[in-house]
C-alpha cells in the first residue's frame, strides 16, 4: 500500500514545527510593532482582525439600534417607512459572506507557506475597517 503526502503538507507541517520552539516560550510579549518571525506576524495579524472586528460589532450595534428605533417612529407612517432593521442585518450578513470570501481567495495566493495567516487576517482587518467607516456614516451622531 502506497500513500502521497502532498509537498504542501509536510512543508507545512515543518514549518509549524519549526515555529514550536519560539512559541513555547511563555511569558515572551509579542512584539507587534516590530515582528521579528513570522508566526509573531501571523499572531498580531489575527490580534490587529480581532481588535477591527470588535470595533465593527460595536458600531454595528449603534447602527441596528438607531434603526430599531427609526423603524419604531416610522410605524405609524406605514409599512413602507419602515424596515431599515432589517435591511441593515441583511446587508451585513451578506457583507460578511464577501468579506470571507475576498479575504479567503486573496490567502490562497500563499497556500502551504507560512505567511498564509498573516495575509488572511491583515485582509480581514483592512476590510473590516472600511466596513466600521460606512457603518460610522449611518449614524446621526
């Protein structure tokens, strides 16, 4: 019985291995402003993603709110004033599905190399901050 390990793969796996030993060292800060190693820069892609990403949600929610309460004043004016709620959930979940969708087809330019996170989570983060910008114009304040 013959088995094929695709090159891709056991780079891969090489590659994580060899990052292991910088990893295990607890305690050591990362150094986001000056990565020395690449599993470093993968490690403060994702954390720059997260922190854009809980900036989005917050203003996302500023945005459902204000839009919860237009579609509340509006109701008495008829069905055709309101529903801008909904509209703004659809929009987002469909902006989602885009934004995943870019950032996964723009990674797959580096499969199997070890860049590969830090590309897929600077993507995200860049997106997703211009996602956070046109919410910001939603609002009234």
């Amino acid at each position: 019985m013959t088995s094929s390990i695709s090159i891709p793969a056991v780079l891969a796996v090489l590659t994580s291995l060899a990052a292991a030993p910088a990893l295990a060292q607890p305690g050591s800060p990362l150094n986001c402003a000056d990565p020395s190693f690449q599993a470093e820069m993968n490690m403060c892609a994702e954390i720059d993603f997260e922190t854009a990403d809980k900036e989005m949600n917050a203003v996302y929610g500023k945005a459902i709110a204000q839009f919860r309460e237009q579609d509340l004043s509006y109701a008495e004016e008829g069905p055709d004033y309101v529903g801008a709620e909904k509209l703004l959930r659809e929009s987002q979940r469909a902006w989602i599905g885009s934004r995943d969708g870019l950032c996964g087809a723009r990674s797959l330019t580096f499969y199997g190399g070890s860049m590969r996170p830090a590309v897929q989570f600077s993507c995200l983060a860049m997106i997703t901050r211009s996602r956070t910008e046109e919410l910001r114009w939603l609002l009234d304040e």
